[in-house]
C-alpha cells in the first residue's frame, strides 16, 4: 500500500520544472492525490511528483514543461514525473534561465541555471529576456527569408554561427546580423 506522501500546498508556487515523459504502469497503484480545475490530477511520492495532464508550459504561476519519450505517445494526455529537487525557483527579476539550442534537430529551448547540466558558459537572462531571445532563434531555424541578405555556402551553418552568438553573448540579432 503507498504511503500518504502530501508536499507542502505553496511547494510549487513560482518554479520552473522540466517533466520526463513516463508511460502509464508508472503511476498504477498511486493513489491520486489532487486534482486541479483544469483536470491536472497530480500524484506524490517520497521521490517526487507524476502529472497527469493534457496542457503544459505556462501554469498559473509557474513554467513546468513536458519533455516528451521519444518516439512520442500518441495520447494528448501525457504523464509526467519530476523528482523533487528537480523543482527550481522562479520570479521575473532575477537572470534564472539560459537557452539551450540541439542543432542536430532544429530545436531550442530555455533551462534553468540550477540544472545540473548548466556549464556557466551561455549568457544567464530574466524570464522575459531568455523568452524574447527564444523567439528570434526559432524563427531562424523554421524561416529562411531572412538568409537572402548573407553570402553563405550552408543555410545550417549560417544558422548555427547566429543562434550560438545569440545564446552566448549579450550582443542583439541586429549586431550579429551587422557582423557576419
């Protein structure tokens, strides 16, 4: 039988969570042990929380995102779980988050500083500044209009030299763009 496992009510308030995508034995014989407005039900243990929910990002006062199994469920109910350490603060003043970019699949992503796998290296921004800085790489990794003003041999490796300078330095899109 599980044991009644109940973190404190304000534990999550204003953090920032990345969820591993885990299949459905994973929670069989859990105990539900909260359930949102929005149809989230939540379940608890000594080593962390599973969510069961079909929305994720932005939730009240929190970013909690899906990190989803690959090849991806076909569900659009998906659950996940997070160990509770994995839990990290977040406010909009204070530089918490950098961005993450995996070139091989044409993706990016923001973290959390207090990630383990954090290196120091890329420029640390507020909520706001790593958000507005994630826009301008994904458009130029999904639109190709705005290549036609460069001299480049490889769309990727013009891609690759703007979007690491964009991650690794202060300098804005407008000065890289001036630079190569």
């Amino acid at each position: 039988m599980q044991k009644n496992f109940k973190p404190h009510p304000n534990s999550f308030k204003n953090t920032f969570c990345a969820f591993n995508e885990v299949l459905p034995d994973s929670i069989k014989g859990l105990k539900k042990q909260f359930e949102s407005k929005a149809g989230s039900t939540y379940y608890y243990t000594e080593e962390g929380m599973y969510r069961v929910s079909n929305h994720w990002g932005r939730l009240a006062n929190s970013k909690w995102r899906l990190i989803a199994r690959n090849p991806e469920t076909e569900s659009k109910t998906k659950i996940g779980f997070a160990k509770w350490e994995e839990f990290y603060p977040d406010n909009a003043e204070e530089k918490l988050y950098y961005i993450k970019a995996d070139f091989e699949n044409n993706l990016a992503n923001y973290e959390h500083k207090n990630n383990p796998e954090y290196d120091g290296k890329a420029i640390l921004r507020t909520s706001f500044e790593t958000a507005k800085r994630l826009k301008q790489i994904r458009n130029l990794q999904q639109l190709t209009n705005w290549a036609k003003h460069f001299d480049y041999d490889h769309i990727d490796d013009l891609r690759k030299q703007i979007i690491s300078e964009l991650i690794f330095t202060e300098k804005t899109l407008e000065q890289i763009k001036r630079e190569v």
